[in-house]
C-alpha cells in the first residue's frame, strides 16, 4: 500500500495543549508506563510506519462502537493502554471520546442504572480523554444511538490544528466527514474490528488497522493497578 504524507502550516495561535506530552502526564498520575514500541525488536500492525511523520495527532474514539468491538474479541480495554499505543509517541493535541449514557429511570432490578458508567467516565476525564456523552433510554429503541454527527463536526473542525487523525470507530456514515478532512490535508487512520467495519470508511482512510491485530497491547492485564470505580457517595 502507497502511503503518502502531507505537512501541513502549524498555526501559530495554538500551542498550549497542543504542545503538551500527555504520555508524560499519564505516567506521573497513574505509574504506568508507556510501551516504546520503537524500542521493541518487532511491531505488528504499529500506527508508526517506518517513523512516519504523523505530526500533531487527535484521536476521535467512538465508545459504544468500541464496546461492542471488544465484546466481539473477549477483552475488556485497557484505555491507558489504548491511548498509549494510539499515540506511540507522536504529539497528542486531543484524545476524545464519545459515548452514551442510558438515562433510563430506576426500578426494583436496577436501583442504580448508570452510576458505574458515570465513575468510569470520571476516571476517562481524569486519564487523558475529553468525554463527550449522549443522554438515550435504554427502552426506546426506535433508532439507533451514536455520537456520529459530533464526531464528524469535531473532526472537521479541528481539522486546521492536527496533521494526523486517528478514528476509532467502523460506521461507515463517517466515511463523508473522513473525506472532508483528507481534503484539508490531513492523514486519517482508521482503527476497528474489521468484521464490524465498513468498505466504504475503510476505503476513504490512509492507513486501517485491525482491533484484533493488536489486541494484545490494549486490553487489561489480569491483575489490573487500577479499576475505574464509582463515584464516591456510590457504594459500587
């Protein structure tokens, strides 16, 4: 496969976070170090090719995608893992994250329907991720929830301040937002479950690597440092 670079003018007007090492930031919160995969004898599927030059990078991770993807593989992510192996050591502008929320009211089975998600997405907004949700009721199932058209608006207009865009997500009406930002410039890859993604999206993206190629370097350890509790006046 053919894989062309663009470079693209930095803007002058954007440096705070964009400069900021959140790999850094991750290992002095959290004690867990980043896998160097350019110290590694062997890379299957690394997002590095050849130490491309992938300049600023944002990840845009559609989360309830995601879910199902490793519900498929039998893993649970690791979402430190995941950001690491993302970023592998490029410039992190962003790392975003998009999910649901079922706002379902409580009942005598479920007393409690979404404080476990709520603790787990506090923890993502303490690691690294801007979490943007989607309140939906768990018994309306009239359409299909997703985030697409705020990852597809956030992509886009992001677009002048990244050179690399890393989508995590299969759904292939993303395809049209994918294009719009390859037309500004910008390398897009795309990281799924090929099972569960569309030729169509896979086909607009420069590079697409499967989930479970490297399942391996994303997914929890038996013996986790940390879990992502609930919040504190919960008693999960």
């Amino acid at each position: 496969m053919t894989i062309t670079t663009f470079t693209k003018t930095k803007n002058a007007y954007k440096r705070l976070e964009e400069e900021t090492n959140l790999q850094g930031k991750i290992l002095v919160k959290n004690g867990i170090k980043c896998e160097d995969t350019k110290k590694k004898g062997t890379q299957t599927d690394s997002l590095i090719i050849n130490d491309l030059n992938r300049g600023r990078v944002a990840i845009f991770i559609d989360g309830v995608n995601l879910f199902h993807a490793a519900l498929q593989l039998g893993i649970e992510i690791d979402y430190l893992k995941l950001l690491c192996h993302l970023t592998a050591g490029s410039r992190l502008l962003r790392a975003f994250f998009y999910t649901t929320i079922d706002v379902s009211r409580q009942t005598a089975t479920r007393p409690r329907s979404n404080e476990k998600q709520q603790g787990f997405l506090f923890w993502m907004r303490r690691n690294g991720y801007r979490v943007f949700t989607k309140e939906v009721q768990s018994a309306d199932n009239s359409k299909k929830p997703n985030l697409n058209v705020e990852i597809a608006v956030d992509m886009i207009t992001l677009a002048p301040y990244y050179d690399t865009a890393i989508l995590v997500s299969g759904d292939g009406d993303l395809a049209y937002a994918v294009n719009a930002v390859s037309s500004t410039g910008s390398r897009v890859e795309l990281v799924s479950l090929r099972t569960m993604t569309s030729d169509n999206l896979i086909d607009v993206t420069d590079c697409f690597i499967d989930l479970d190629s490297i399942k391996q370097h994303i997914q929890k350890d038996s013996h986790p440092g940390y879990n992502y509790r609930a919040m504190s006046n919960s008693k999960l």
